[in-house]
C-alpha cells in the first residue's frame, strides 16, 4: 500500500471512531437529561414557599460552562460591590463567566440542584453575627434540605466573607454558610477566606480572587492567566466626565407624581432598604437625663402597623440641615428646587421608555428627599467614591492633590478614623474649586445606610418607644492635620478656609441628633426586622437573664412591659451614676415583683463597680436558670459583652457557642 494510501486509511478510520464516540455519548447525554426531567417533573413540591426537587445529586465532574455563578449576601453594600467586581472580572478574563452577581435572595433552587454548578458567595456577616436580610430564604431552604434529606453533592462552592476582628462573632455568616454547604454534601471548590474590615478588606479580597482565578482555571482547564490586580487606578485628570463613571441621566417629570411600586429586581441592597422605609408619626420625645452631662431620650412613634417586642427597626435618618443646606449652595439650588420631582433614565432614553436598570435610590423623589434621606452627607466616602467625585474639579492643581492623596493610605486612615472628617470637610479643603453637576452628584454620593435600633416597649402599649442615647464628643483640629497635608502633598491653605483649620471641631452623630430633635407630630421614615432577641421562639415564657450598659437597656424593657410575673427574671444593668438611670420609676416597681431581681452598677461612683463584675456573686442563680432551659440575654458595649462571656465561662464553665447554638444565648453589642 502506498504511503498516500496508509494515511488515507489511517484518517478514514480515525474520523468513523471519532463519529461513534460522538453518538455514544451523545445518545447517554440526552438520557441523562430526559431522566433529570422526568424526575423533576414528578418530585417537586411546595414547601412554605420553597420549591425543591426531592432526588440524590450525584457527585460528577461535569462541565459547569454557564453554570458558574457569583451570589451575594449584603446588608451595606459591601458584599455586593465586591461580588460586581469579581463578575466583572471574571467576564472579561474568559467569556464562560456570566457577567452579573446575583442577588441571594433571587436564587433559583433549580440551579443548586443541578449538577456541575459551580457558586461563589459573597457573604457579610451583621449584628449579632446574623446573616443579611437577602439571605434568610437562601438559608431557611438549606434547612430544609438537611431536614428532608436532600444532598447538594453536584454542587461546587467558595466563599469569601465580609466581617470585622473588632466584633465578637468575626465572620459567623460565612462560617455557618460554609458548614451549612459541606454539611449538605457540597464539595468546596477553593478554601473559604474571611476578610478583615478592622485591617485591610480590599487586600484581602484581592488576594483571595487571585487564588480563585487560579483554582478555577485548573477545574475548568481553561488557560490561566498572570494575575493583574483589578483594584482601580486612583488618579483624577483634569478633563475627566462625571458621565464616565455613572450610567444614568437626571429627568425631571410633573409635579406631584410621586407614585411608585415596590423597589425593582435591578435594586441593590441599600436602595431595597430605603424603599422599604414607611412614614410615622411622632407621638412624643422626652430627655430621659435632663441633669445629667449626656443626653438620653425616649421617642415614642405610632406603630401604624402590628410589631414585636425587642425586634429592631431600621431608621432612615435625616441631614443635619446645615449640610444640606451647605451642599445646596454647592450645586447651586434654591429652596423652591428642594419641591421639584425628579427620576432618573438610561442614557439616550427618555422617562415614557421603559428599560429595567438599576436605580440609585427611590424613584421618583423630589431633590429635598434625595438631599435629605437618600444621599448620605455627613460622611467620608472611601477613595474610589472620591476619584469618582474628582471628575467635578475644574484645576490641575486640585487633580494633583487628589492623585497624591490616593497614594497615601496612612493619611487616609488618620482622616477616617482619627479626624472623623466629615464630607462637607473634605469638599471645603480639597474641592473648592468643583462645580457639582446635580445628576452626577446624586448618583456618585454614598447612599444612606438606615441606623438599627431595637424596640423598647412590649405591643401592649400600643405605641413603640426607642432608647436613644445621643452621640456626640470634642473632635481633634485640624492644626497638625494642616501641616501634613502640607508637607506630603504640598497642600496650600486656600484664602476662606483658614478659619477651619483653626476652630474647634465636634462630632456630632447625624442619627441620634436627628431623632433627638424630632417633636410631636414629625414624620420618622423606618421598616421593621427580627433582632437577635426576637427570633428566639417563646423567649417570654423562659426564664431570663439581661444584662446591659446605659442604652442597652432598651430591648429588656420591652420584655420587662410583657408583665409576667410566673418565671424567673434576673436584670443586671450597668449606669454612670444615680442620675444616668434610665425608666427609673418602673424598675422600682419590678423590685417589689416576686419573680424579678435587680442589680444595679455604678461606674462613676464610690468602687465603681461595672454591670459584668455583680455576675460573680450570682452564678449559682444564673446556672440553674441555664439548667431550666432559661436564656441570657445581652445588651451594650462590646467591651462589656467580651467580659460577660469571660466570666460566665470562667465561673460557670459553660459553652456560650454551644448556649447559642441551643438559643440560650444573645447578644447585640456595638
């Protein structure tokens, strides 16, 4: 046979083996997925809300190819930049990557129970180490997998968490997750990484999506490539458009048309937020400590709607009208303006198109409304907020300030966290020369975060009170602050700012000097959610322990207000002094009750004595309400919560992890 010959044979043999191989696995490939079907057709069912396929997932190296999915939990914010950073990424390096996170709270259930499919979670971690409100369906349909049964072995995970060393639960969302998952059966993909907030956040993500990538190239077999850092390039130039870094453009539509839906799909987590927060009435607002150095008020609101003791309501806090009235003159509004209704549209669209897309904050508004509620204005927005507000400058020699600014990381860390400089304080020292464009600066501004407090009165009352302790100490200058500003980035005093370097600063917090000002009859806008304490079933049937500092008293006032006077009750609660105490009158009248015992501390006074040092002399008393299935509960400072657990686990040699697994044990502490 010829050489021409042999290789004719030779590929004609190849391409039929080629030819059967195809069919073979085709032909086993469309059983596989008329078997799913079937299955999935026969076996769903509604459970309280939650569709689930009750069949085994098997474990198989498939091909996740459009399978790979990025989730975030997010209560701020934060978990859902990042989670869009990392889609984004992860798009532009292979086109096999979708190009959105999505929202946990949209999952799909199908899509978990589908083998091959690969999902990155972006979770945080709030409160009482509490998952995020986006992520309560999510979790609650993991329970009942575990409860039926039900396996994810097809499915494969990652984790990157959002918390914070300075609090006591670090990361607890994500760690539960994680167990949660492989508990499940799921096969972890790459090595959980929890993020520190209180050191280097950003760092940490970076490195953990470096990793990532390189774990995703060796399952998918797809080609790696050097790790670039996609951490923005903070520089400003002159020149620069507002237009660039946001999506949408200002319109302003007919007076009075205020009506709107629920919040769309396309929401993030702070706008759903703040479209959830309903108007009530003030009914009254007293200074609980009018002799006393601090200020602690009681506000009492119309309830509008049913409520729960102890569960926390989200507050969405006005300006300071200084501030507003400040950035007024800076975007060059009247008072009339204040009334105009405003929307925003994609650009080249107009307000009778409808494209879904994502809204800044509720829509429509007036521009009072956005300046007063929905833009935060008090604080410092991170760096790649203020690159971003860079774009309005109008001189290189303000872009240069800017630029060498970014590079210097510990300067920013004095401003944030030692000055505590406010917005307005930024613009007046390194924006002078910026002329604001209204549409752009309503959509680049940070967005409010509504401020959790908890209910402290029982629904009996028929009226919520909250405990409102007001914020508020003797800032440093900016004298020293002048000096380095001048010397690392060759910063000039501009002619009218020389009076802020000098005077004396205080901070003010924006939301408790809010709600300290409301009077009968203002408007409090706020939407309700569980707090640690209310999510413990029958809590007001068990016997209890509460423990709080100053304000932490709140939530066990509204327990105390129930009126139960058949279990067991032990109060311990922390004050300055005589003066500091707070509901005064009715903690006298639960001393004569003959289930309650109170313990007062003062930490101004005589030994000065603190509210964690009187559990020594009851521990046998608060072990037996332990043994009797009784719940502590804690209220306050962080500090005084670490000491709590110290003692309790030294004295008692309990297991506070193991109380709480058990709802034996909460706390919120900030």
């Amino acid at each position: 046979m010829s050489h021409n010959s042999r290789l004719g044979f030779v590929v004609l043999t190849s391409g039929l083996l080629f030819c059967i191989a195809y069919y073979v696995w085709n032909f086993n490939r469309q059983d596989t997925e008329e078997a799913a079907q079937e299955d999935s057709e026969n076996g769903t069912g509604d459970h309280d809300g939650i569709n689930v396929v009750n069949d085994q997932i098997e474990t198989v190296k498939t091909d996740v190819s459009g399978q790979i999915v990025v989730y975030y939990a997010s209560q701020t914010g934060t978990a859902e930049k990042l989670a869009k950073v990392l889609a984004q990424c992860l798009s532009e390096w292979n086109p096999i990557f979708q190009h959105n996170a999505v929202n946990l709270e949209g999952f799909e259930e199908g899509t978990f129970l589908q083998p091959g499919t690969v999902a990155i979670f972006m979770v945080s971690t709030h409160d009482d180490g509490l998952f995020p409100d986006n992520a309560e369906r999510f979790i609650r349909w993991l329970g009942y997998l575990e409860q039926e049964g039900i396996r994810l072995e097809g499915l494969e995970f990652c984790i990157f968490g959002l918390g914070s060393t300075e609090y006591p639960l670090f990361n607890n969302a994500a760690k539960t997750l994680d167990r949660l998952l492989k508990k499940l059966g799921a096969n972890e993909l790459h090595r959980i990484k929890l993020g520190d907030d209180a050191t280097d956040l950003k760092n940490d993500f970076e490195e953990w999506r470096r990793d990532l990538c390189w774990s995703l190239a060796n399952r998918l077999g797809i080609e790696s490539i050097p790790f670039v850092s996609h951490q923005n390039v903070l520089q400003v130039n002159l020149g620069d458009t507002w237009r660039d870094r946001v999506p949408l453009e200002l319109r302003y539509i007919r007076a009075g048309n205020l009506e709107r839906d629920g919040p769309p799909s396309s929401a993030n987590v702070i706008c759903k937020q703040q479209w959830h927060c309903v108007d009530h009435s003030v009914i009254d607002n007293v200074n609980m400590t009018p002799n006393c150095e601090g200020t602690t008020m009681c506000l009492t609101i119309a309830p509008e709607s049913g409520f729960s003791a102890a569960e926390t309501l989200n507050i969405l806090y006005a300006n300071p009208p200084e501030v507003v009235n400040y950035f007024m003159d800076k975007l060059n509004l009247k008072e009339q303006d204040l009334e105009k209704t405003i929307t925003f549209v994609p650009r080249n669209a107009t307000v009778d198109t409808y494209t879904e897309f994502e809204p800044p904050f509720p829509i429509p508004c007036t521009i009072g409304d956005a300046l007063r509620y929905y833009l935060d204005l008090t604080g410092l927005p991170d760096e790649d907020t203020l690159r971003d507000m860079g774009t309005f400058l109008q001189s290189n020699q303000a872009c240069q300030w800017f630029n060498k600014l970014f590079q210097r990381k510990a300067l920013f860390k004095v401003m944030r966290e030692e000055l505590h400089i406010t917005l307005q304080e930024f613009v007046e020292i390194f924006m002078r020369d910026a002329v604001f464009n209204l549409g752009g600066f309503l959509q680049i501004v940070p967005k409010k975060i509504p401020k959790a407090y908890t209910v402290s009165s029982h629904p009996k009352t028929n009226k919520i009170d909250l405990t409102i302790k007001l914020v508020s100490y003797r800032n440093f200058t900016f004298k020293t602050f002048k000096s380095r500003i001048k010397k690392e980035l060759g910063y000039e005093v501009i002619p009218g700012t020389e009076r802020m370097f000098a005077k004396h600063r205080m901070y003010k917090g924006a939301c408790t000097h809010h709600l300290s000002s409301l009077k009968t009859g203002d408007v409090i806008k706020l939407y309700k959610r569980p707090s640690a304490f209310s999510l413990i079933p029958d809590l007001a049937t068990k016997p209890l322990v509460m423990i709080a500092n100053g304000s932490g008293i709140a939530p066990f006032r509204a327990m105390w207000q129930d009126g139960n006077t058949e279990v067991q009750r032990m109060l311990f609660l922390g004050f300055r002094d005589e003066e500091h105490i707070l509901y005064k009158d009715e903690i006298e009248q639960l001393k004569t009750m003959p289930n309650y015992s109170v313990h007062i501390a003062f930490s101004r006074v005589g030994k000065r004595i603190y509210v964690q040092h009187l559990l020594r002399n009851h521990v046998d008393e608060i072990g037996d309400i332990l043994q009797w299935k009784g719940v502590i509960c804690v209220c306050g400072s962080k500090p005084m919560g670490a000491q709590v657990k110290a003692i309790l686990q030294h004295f008692i040699k309990t297991d506070i992890e193991g109380l709480k697994a058990r709802q034996q044990y909460a706390e919120e502490l900030w």
